[in-house]
C-alpha cells in the first residue's frame, strides 16, 4: 500500500498519528538542544559544582529562605573547588548565587524533558496511536534520557571529592549522550515523517558515506569535549599557529603518547584545530553527493559547519570570549542535527 496513512485512523479503535509523534520529537530535539547551550553556559561560569547532591523531586525547588541559601553554600564550601579555588578568592554568597542558578536551571531544564517526553509518550501509548515498530524506539529514547540525567550527576560526583573539577571524560560522555539524544530524535521523527507521507514501513539506513561522515563528526566532538573539560581553550590564542608555532611548546609526552593524547591540553588543541579540517573535507564530499537528493539539507550542511569553523577561530582569537564559546558549543549541536538530517535522507534513497 503507497498511499499517505497522515495522522489518520487505520482502524476505528487505533488512530495512528506519525506526523504528530514527529513534532512531539521534534520539539524534543529543540529542548535537548536547549539544555546543551545552557550546559555550555554552565560549564564556561564554573557553575557546575555548585549543586552537591542530587535531589530529582525536591531540587526542582531552589533555596527560597536565607537559611537555605545558607545552607547550599555551605555544603559547597566543603568541595575542593571552594577550598583551593573559589574560597582564596573570596567568593561571597552572592556570587554563589549566580553560579547556583546556571546549575540549578541545566538540571531543571532536564527535569522538563523528563516530563516533556514520558507523558506525550503515556498518551500516545493509551491512546494505542505509536505506529507498528516504533513502540520499543520510543522506550529506548526515554530510557537514553534516564542514563543521561544518572551519567549527568556521575559527572557531578567526579569533582566533590578529590578534584576542582569534573572529569574530562565524563564530562564528554554527557555531552556526546546529549548530541546521540538529539540525531536519534531527529532521525526517528524522520522515520515518522516518511512514513506518513508514503504508508511504507521501509525506513532509512546508515549508508557508508554517512557512517564515515558521522565517525569523522564524533571524533571532533570528542576532542572538543576534552578541550572543554580541561579548559584547553585557553592554551593559545593565536591562529592558525600555537604560541607562534605550527606544533605548540607545552606538550608533556613523558607518561607516554596515550597519556598524553587523552589528558595533554596542548596537545588536545592542537589536534582539536586541525581534526576540524578533516572534517570540513568530509562535509564537503558528503553534502556534494547529498545535493541531488536534497538540496536543502546539503546546504544546511555546508552552512552550519562553515559558522562553526568561523565561530571556532573566534573563541580562540578573543581568549575563550563566553559568548562565542557558547555559540561555539551551540551550532556544534545544530551541526549533529544537521548531519543527521543529511544521513537520514541519503539513506532514505539508498
């Protein structure tokens, strides 16, 4: 059957509704997207810390009493990061304040997605309108959320104890869950799509050209995850060269290359920059032989990754401006979006 099953009822007693699950995930992505900005936002204002226990009913409330604020601060003046860092400072509760609002309002934003996903789904499950085959995706994209908000306080935990910070490869493991998150709602709002247009159950695959494409991708979201956790962004601030030179001075090789390729901040920049080109030439050669499908997401394609080079050469150049680096972070998220959006449609027609 060919013909176009749009938010109609197959049967009286099960209305299928494809293009209203589609939005529904879509809006999803959007708060996903949402949540990755503010998160950014968090980590340049070394917020992230200033939230010490994990609350997922209760900490949607922040201190709204003196004494409460009170007590925040204190239990955050026990983490390393108040005693060797902020404390010499002489940070005051008002300034913590400021640092407790970005933390508190990245975890309530991820309470709403909680919400935003598991009840339209309940509906949409009750209401018997999740079309065949989809029923078990939807469970496994609210189950991703529930690992990412339990990885998100593992992350948390790895900075209250015995360091100033978190750890850098937590720290990736959530960002790169939360870009996973926003490509499988995309792709499987995608798959909803056409499968109201065409009543065919015959659904996209990742091609060749689309799985090398997106590994090139998670490589450099990967680096630029590590650059990130390790405040590597703030090595150098020259372009294209480091400190003057091609291969910057700094680089510590003495616990070994694997050390070093995964703890070394100069080093992580140094590729984090230069990695970029790789995967500029693999979007190329992607969204060309994307265009004779889609011309649209092959021009997105090259639009988002060409603001992201730009906008990448600018944080460097104006010392890890947080504006930029926000921004930065921001459109690497509409890059994920964009690519899989370009993924989906070349394995569509494949």
């Amino acid at each position: 059957m060919n013909s176009a099953i749009a938010d109609r009822p197959t049967t009286a007693s099960r209305p299928i509704r494809p293009v209203a699950i589609s939005n529904w995930l879509f809006i999803v992505a959007g708060l996903v997207f949402l949540t990755v900005v503010v998160g950014g936002i968090t980590r340049l204002t070394e917020s992230g810390l200033s939230i010490t226990v994990w609350d997922p009913i209760k900490g949607a409330i922040p201190p709204l009493s003196d004494a409460d604020w009170q007590s925040a601060f204190d239990l955050y003046r026990q983490t390393p990061e108040y005693i060797e860092i902020n404390g010499p400072a002489g940070m005051d509760l008002a300034a913590f304040k400021f640092i407790f609002f970005w933390e508190w309002f990245h975890r309530l934003i991820g309470r709403v997605i909680g919400l935003a996903f598991a009840l339209p789904l309940l509906w949409f499950a009750v209401r018997r309108s999740i079309p065949e085959g989809f029923g078990g995706r939807l469970a496994g994209l609210l189950l991703l959320g529930a690992a990412q908000g339990f990885l998100g306080w593992f992350m948390v935990q790895s900075g209250l104890v015995d360091r100033t910070d978190v750890s850098h490869f937590r720290l990736s493991a959530h960002l790169l869950l939360a870009l996973f998150i926003i490509a499988a709602l995309i792709w499987t709002a995608l798959d909803l799509r056409q499968l109201a247009r065409t009543g065919e159950k015959r659904f996209a695959r990742i091609t060749r050209p689309g799985a090398i494409t997106s590994a090139v991708l998670f490589v450099q979201l990967l680096l630029g995850a590590w650059v990130a956790g390790l405040d590597a962004g703030y090595v150098a601030s020259d372009w294209p060269l480091m400190q003057g030179r091609l291969v910057p001075d700094g680089i510590d090789w003495s616990q070994g290359v694997g050390f070093a390729l995964t703890h070394d901040p100069f080093l992580l920049h140094f590729l984090h920059r230069w990695w970029a080109f790789v995967l500029v030439l693999a979007l190329v050669i992607f969204a060309r032989r994307l265009k004779p499908l889609s011309a649209r997401a092959s021009r997105t394609i090259h639009i988002v990754f060409g603001t992201q080079v730009l906008l990448g050469i600018a944080t460097v150049m104006t010392g890890m401006n947080i504006a930029l680096a926000v921004l930065h972070q921001a459109v690497g998220a509409l890059l994920v979006a964009s690519v899989a959006w370009g993924v989906h449609v070349a394995g569509q027609r494949s």
